[in-house]
C-alpha cells in the first residue's frame, strides 16, 4: 500500500524540493515522519524567521520552497513574512498540519478554522483537500500553481491523519506531470514595442524583480545599450536586475508620484519591464506622467497589468520578450551613454561609521559575487551609490516593505548557494529584531552569512516619514539600549561591535574569511551606545 505520505513526497521530490523550512507542532509530526532519506529540514525557532528563509531561497534558486507551518497559529506568525513573498512573486508552498479530520468540525484545540480562508488574499492558490485521498493531487496543484506565471505562493492545510491513509492508484500519475506557460508575445504586439523604442527621441527603461527572476539581465543591458538609454529600478523592487555600474544605471526610481514624474521627465517613451506601475510608498502627489510620455508596460502578472493606473500593457514572459525586443530594435545611433565614474568618496566620522562608507567598506571586503539582502530601508541609496552589483541575483530587498525579511531571507539564500556565492545581511538595528531567531539557525547549521547590523538607535524610515508628514516627535521612533553582540553570542554566533572604519573594514575581512556565521554590529550615528 502506498500511503498518502509517500505519495505526496513523490510529487514534491519530483519538482526537485529538497529542503523544508519548518517550526513543527503536533499537527506536522506525521508528515514529518514520512520524509524521505536525503530530504533536508531546516528548524526555524519562528515562523517569520522560517518563511523568509524560504523566501530567500527560492529567490537564490528560481524554483520552489517548500514550508511547514503550525496550524492556524502558526501560520498567522508567518503571515508578515508572507506579504514580501507575494510581491516578490516567490513561488513558496505553504503546508499546515490541521487537526484529525473527523474533529475539526468541533474546533478542537489546534483547528485550523476555515483554513482555506486564512491566507487569503496573499496567496495564489489556498484550500483543505476534501479527501485524505486528495492530498497529492492538491499538492501537485499547489507546485504548479506556485511555479505558472506569475509565480507566487500557495497555501494547503492538510489533516494530520490523512498522511498515513492509502493514497489510491490515481496518485502514480502526479510526480511525472509537467505544467508549461508556453504563451509568450506574438509578432504583433513585439513589432509595436519595438516600433515604440525604435522611434522614441529619448527613451528610458525601468526594470523590476521578473527580469531578474528570469536571468534575463544580459537581455535588458544589450537592449539598453542598442537604445544608448538610461535605465532605473522600479520603486521597492525585490530585486536589482541591472549591474550598478554600467553607464545606463540610475538607481531607484523614488516611491512617490511626484518623484516619479520628475525622474521620467523629459522622456518620451518608458518601458516598464518586470515590475508593476509603480508600487508607491510616500503619498506625494503630482502627475502620473509627464506630459507627452508614452508608457509601455511589459509584465507576466495579469494583474499588475489590471491595476496599473496608466500606460499600454503587454502580458507575457519578460525574459523572451526582452531577448526578441533586444534582436530587434536597431541601434538608435545616438551616441552611447558615457562611463560612470567611480563611487563617491563617502564622508567619514571619528565615533560612528556613516552609512555610506560602511557600504563602501562591505563593497571592498565582499568577494566576487556576493548577493546582498538589504533591510536598512533608510539607506538604500547610499547603498546603490557605492554597491558594484554586476551578476544576476546579487541584490535581495524585502518587496513589500513588512520587516523581518533581511536575516532569515540571508540564511535562506546561503543555504541554497552553498560555496559557490556569499551572503551579506545588510539590516537596521529596527529591523533585525523582526527577524533575529535567524541567527540561531544560522549558528546550528553553520551557515556562513555575515550579518552586519547597522546601530544607530532609531528607526529611520518612520523618522524620514515624520518628517514628510510633519508629525514630529511621536512616540516608538527609538530602539536604544540593544546590545547585538550580545544577542547574537547567545544564539551562537560570533559577534563584534565597532565604531569606526579601520575596526569596521577588519571585522568585515574577517567575517568574510569565516567558515561560519558571524555578525558585525556597527554604529553608523553619533552618540547611540
């Protein structure tokens, strides 16, 4: 007899899952029990911490992640984790024990009360199998759905006694089925886009996270360069599909209407690749475009493409799309953008390590490759003005703003690149406590990510916002008093605290130079002990 247990784990083994992020209760146990030899389980001491390991390697894979959580309980501690994954279209499979089928409908302790309606609407796909027998098919649906564009993730709740009932003769079938999203941008609609670019005066291009996701970044420079264009981020992208030192980079569009404007002012023809339009953050409003812009909006979510309040939008995949797009349009004949020059020299202090050279001292010490996750939100530009990022994937941000994606997303990451990348945490002081049980896992399964906690006693995005909205002094803004040295020694990982460059920049070398988890706290404002 084949058990429903053995039967799921065939579907999931056969889409290459082998590796569960989990906090277990009493409800997963036996779904636990019928993991195969070579599958990898990977403890998270908090939900939050559990799902933004999986965010963070899924996103290092591009397949999919699966994890385990607790019921209702559980599964309402992942759910701050979960808004970044949505927005960063990671294709995660979210199983959660629900209690003996026979007795949920008298909410018994540990029930998972209209499971299906829980993680809704964050997930593409959520449901409670009918049968035990249902199971494997619901976990085939759930891999496909995660994995079809647009990818994101899904959600079963799955009764604990079904894992050991027969599974039935239909389920041989699951683990060799195959879903493939074959549409892609007919002649037509590539000939109006490239028609578009072709005939704009000064166009300009704004990538998102889906470029990246599909490796298609060589694509995106070659199209750049035959438009001889300056290229953007999208606002709050996941991910920077673009090397930071090419001629065309610009950074990252601001998160306001307004701004938005004023940077695409001027252009005639915005291509919008990979990423919605936009995802503001700051209510400052103004025009959505300038006068006289066109804008073209090539993206593989339909509803991206719904919502947009304005442009031409295109559905499809954004790699192919950017690769028939950059064989196609002829080179503009404009004179090409001229070289970057070299990062600014950052301004140094005696008793702290302002941002921007901190990011200068991690670009120096980081070996080739690098991916970094950025949580200091505050200091993202001084970020981009001193990161050198030229390999796809090298850039991790928390997509839609929730905090406590920075440290668990690093060991995720980690964990999916083994040897052949590093990974550096870059985390404010506010965020890192949304995420800080990260820190054990990383210790328990020497996972060798350098944490580096930026000190400065405050939480700077909402100080940026008080001053925007003029509210002032209101009260939470502080952190003070946190010892992350400390913190993190008593999970067991090694840690030193430093206020100036040369310590700074030898810590960091060292950190580098580990062959396990190490965190570096430093203080990047005057006065914060």
């Amino acid at each position: 007899m084949t058990t429903v247990g053995e039967a799921g784990w065939q579907v999931l083994t056969a889409h290459g899952i082998d590796t569960v992020f989990g906090n277990p209760g009493s409800n997963e146990l036996p779904f636990l029990a019928a993991m195969p030899d070579g599958v990898r389980y990977v403890l998270g001491l908090h939900e939050g911490a559990v799902l933004g390991m999986a965010d963070g390697y899924a996103l290092a894979t591009g397949g999919p992640a699966l994890v385990n959580l607790h019921a209702a309980s559980g599964s309402g501690n992942a759910m701050g984790a979960l808004t970044n994954a949505v927005y960063s279209h990671s294709p995660l499979v979210l199983t959660a024990g629900q209690q003996v089928r026979s007795t949920v409908g008298q909410e018994v302790m540990l029930t998972n009360v209209d499971a299906a309606a829980l993680p809704r609407p964050l997930v593409k796909y959520a449901a409670e199998p009918a049968s035990a027998q249902d199971v494997p098919r619901a976990l085939s649906q759930a891999v496909h759905t995660a994995l079809l564009a647009p990818r994101g993730p899904v959600y079963l709740s799955i009764p604990y006694d079904d894992w050991s009932r027969e599974a039935g003769p239909d389920a041989a079938h699951l683990p060799s089925r195959r879903a493939t999203a074959a549409a892609e941008l007919g002649e037509a609609a590539l000939s109006e886009l490239a028609g578009a670019l072709a005939g704009a005066a000064n166009p300009v291009l704004v990538l998102g996270p889906q470029v990246d996701a599909d490796r298609a970044n060589d694509h995106a420079v070659a199209l750049a360069e035959r438009l001889a264009c300056p290229v953007w981020i999208a606002p709050s992208a996941s991910r920077c599909p673009f090397p930071t030192r090419h001629p065309a980079f610009r950074g990252i569009l601001p998160a306001s209407v307004r701004d938005v404007s004023v940077q695409l002012a001027g252009h005639d023809v915005v291509l919008v690749a990979g990423a919605p339009v936009f995802r503001y953050h700051q209510w400052v409003p103004g025009d959505l475009l300038p006068a006289g812009t066109r804008l073209l909006h090539l993206t593989a979510d339909p509803a991206e493409a719904a919502r947009a309040p304005m442009g031409e939008a295109w559905v499809g995949p954004v790699g192919p799309a950017l690769a028939a797009l950059a064989g196609r349009v002829p080179a503009s004949g404009r004179e090409p953008l001229p070289p970057r020059s070299g990062p600014p020299a950052p301004q140094g202090a005696e008793d702290h390590v302002p941002p921007q050279q901190l990011f200068a001292l991690v670009r120096d010490a980081a070996p080739a490759g690098t991916v970094h996750v950025c949580e200091s939100t505050s200091t993202i530009d001084d970020f981009v003005a001193q990161a050198d990022l030229t390999e796809p994937g090298s850039y991790l941000f928390p997509a839609s703003g929730g905090l406590g994606f920075g440290l668990p997303a690093a060991v995720g990451a980690q964990l999916a690149h083994g040897e052949a990348r590093r990974v550096v945490a870059l985390v404010g002081d506010g965020s890192a406590n949304y995420g800080i049980t990260a820190l054990w896992t990383a210790a328990q399964y020497r996972v060798p990510v350098v944490f580096v906690i930026l000190k400065n006693g405050t939480y700077g995005a909402l100080r940026g916002f008080a001053g925007l909205l003029g509210t002032g002094e209101t009260p939470g803004l502080d952190v003070p008093g946190l010892d992350f040295v400390k913190i993190s020694e008593g999970y067991g990982v090694p840690a030193v605290s430093v206020s100036d460059a040369a310590s700074a920049a030898a810590a960091l070398k060292d950190a580098f130079a580990a062959d396990g988890p190490r965190l570096v706290e430093v203080v990047t404002a005057p006065g914060v002990a």
